[in-house]
C-alpha cells in the first residue's frame, strides 16, 4: 500500500482552504490533518500535529509566508509547497519563500476559486507528494556585494567552436533557486567561465529569479533573450516556458516548442545545442530537482569532449535528476554544492 502523507493547509482564505482541502481528499495518498489561517498560526500547529509536507499562501497577516516557512526551518524543519500569486511582486515574494527553504510553489488561482483549482490542482498534489519526501534545506542567507565592488567586463568573445569562453550549461529544478543562491555567489569576478542556467519555472518567474541572483553574485545575472552571446563572467538565465538554444555562430536563441521531459525550458534542448555548438569547450552540470532532463543533454556533451558534473545527493533537496545522470553513467565527477563552483574552475 503506497504510503500516506499529513498534509497541513496555510492560507488566510476560509474558502482558499476548504477549496484545497476538497481538492486533497481526491488523492488518497494525501491526508489532511490540519489547517492555519496565518504564518504564526502555521508554525504552531506544525510543531503540535507534525505534519509530513505544507501547503502555504505567501500573503497572510501576522506572519507572511517566507516569515513562517523561516521560523519552520528553524524549529521543526518540514517541506513546504508555496501557492504564489502570477505577478511580479508575486514573483519576489515567491523566490524569498523558497531562498528560505520552501521546497517548490504552484502559481495560485486569479479566477473562480473552485474552476482554478481543477487546473492547478494536478501540478499541486505531485509537487506535494514529492516534497513530502524531499530534504528541505534552509540555505544561509547569501551576503550580498558591497556598494560598487566591481564586476568583471570582458572583451566579446570569438564565436565558433575552437575559441571564446568555456560555457557551463547548468540543469535545474527543484529546489533550484536556493541553491542557486548558494552556488552563483561562489564563483568569482574573474571567471573565465559564461554561465546558462535551465532553471525550471514558468512564464513571469525567470527574470524575478535572475534579478534577484544578480543582486548577491560577483558575476552578472539576467533573463536571456535571442541575440545574446555567452561572455566570461555573465549567466543567462533560460526564459520559463520556452527553449533556450545556440544558433551556429554561438548566439542565443529563444524558441517556442513542444514541452520535452515534461517540462519548457528543457536543459536537455539546451544541452543538445550547447554540445553541438561548443563541442569540448562545454561543461554540463545537474543540480537538484525531479525527473531526468539534462542526462541525455549530458551524455551528448560527454560525447563531444566536454566536462559533466553532478551534485551529490546530501546538498539536493531532490536528488532526482542528478541521479538519472549518475545512474546513466554520463557524470565525470558527483560533487557537493559548497564545491560545486570550484569543480567547475577545475575541469
């Protein structure tokens, strides 16, 4: 018999809350066991009915979501699936969420509450019976550049495949944004390295996400857009819901498409790109998050000469991904998070 998870459900809604709590009972894997109308309220019931993973609004008054999702890192560490609203401000909030340990959100309802939650409701219950067996990671809050410390600017690279910098395409998802926040800072100003991270995450969060890791790396962080090359020093974060690929002379390209692996952007689209645009110059990275994109975009850099790393299974929240690749046997080298950045200066 598939095992049970205790969910608890945080929202300040009386309606939000009973229309996810009709919506949990149709999955029998899931069980709730309890319900908070506010951050703190949420932190006290954890610790008394202990729940296996939670469901939380990041809006909510006493203590908002990031406050409680802090406060339960701290005492009675416990995997949460945040319901984000679709908007900028939405986005902000969101990533603060995860960067102090949520495990994974899902965009929450605009319309008629009941109407929404059907569409949504798919993608919430697989990111909670994931999470719930998740390692949730309060990641230490990264500290951020001092006013005016420089960044590097370097010369535009030669495009082609036998000059120009080393490009790092990293594979991501979840769990994703706080390691982000923990790995991106470690690389230094003068890195010789470009970066394009494939975080998974819909329309609306990438550019949040990049502006916020561009506030707390040495090096540049933004949302990619087409025309962009890679450059020394500069990490191009892949636009959610579309493929990022390399035209032939090494520029970006945005590109709509089907969904591969289940998910858009795909870093084993870009991989396949970057492999064959780059050749040995490549370096491929997994990190942690479900499923298995970026094993085969690993194995084709592999096969083109290039480095493959993978992050070990004590630093991810969900060793999901990095495991397909290690199991796959494309992995050059398995490496903790905290090393991560050296590994790569290594290769």
């Amino acid at each position: 018999m598939s095992k049970r998870f205790r969910v608890l459900i945080v929202d300040d809604s009386l309606f939000m809350r009973a229309a996810i709590k009709k919506l949990l009972s149709k999955e029998p894997r899931l069980e709730v066991i309890g319900e908070a109308k506010d951050g703190r309220e949420a932190v006290d019931k954890v610790a008394t009915l202990r729940p296996d993973v939670i469901t939380m609004d990041f809006n909510m008054p006493v203590l908002d979501g990031a406050g409680a999702v802090r406060e339960i890192m701290r005492t009675h560490k416990t995997p949460v699936v945040m319901l984000s609203a679709h908007t900028r401000d939405g986005a902000r909030e969101t990533f603060e969420a995860l960067a102090a340990g949520a495990v994974d959100f899902v965009t929450k309802p605009t319309g008629e509450v009941s109407a929404e939650m059907t569409l949504v409701g798919p993608a919430l219950i697989a990111k909670l019976l994931a999470a719930a067996e998740s390692v949730p990671r309060a990641m230490p809050a990264p500290v951020s550049l001092p006013p005016g410390e420089p960044r590097i600017t370097m010369p535009r690279p030669v495009h082609g495949t036998a000059a120009g910098p080393r490009v790092v395409v990293v594979a991501i998802s979840t769990g994703g944004p706080a390691a982000l926040g923990r790995f991106l800072p470690a690389i230094p100003a003068d890195t010789t390295v470009s970066l394009v991270i494939v975080q998974h995450l819909p329309a609306g969060f990438t550019a949040a996400l990049a502006e916020r890791l561009d506030g707390i790396c040495r090096v540049r962080v933004r949302e990619a857009q087409s025309g962009d090359h890679p450059e020394p020093g500069l990490a191009l974060v892949a636009p959610g819901d579309h493929h990022l690929e390399f035209s032939p002379d090494g520029h970006v390209m945005i590109v709509e498409g089907p969904e591969v692996n289940g998910v858009r952007p795909s870093a084993d689209v870009t991989m396949r790109s970057a492999a064959r645009v780059f050749g040995r110059r490549c370096v491929g990275v997994v990190m942690t998050g479900m499923g298995k994109d970026g094993t085969e975009g690993l194995r084709l850099i592999k096969a083109a000469g290039g480095a493959t790393l993978a992050q070990d299974q004590d630093s991810c929240v969900i060793w999901g991904m990095p495991r397909a690749a290690v199991e796959a046997g494309c992995v050059d080298a398995v490496v903790g998070l905290d090393e991560l950045a050296d590994a790569i200066r290594k290769v």
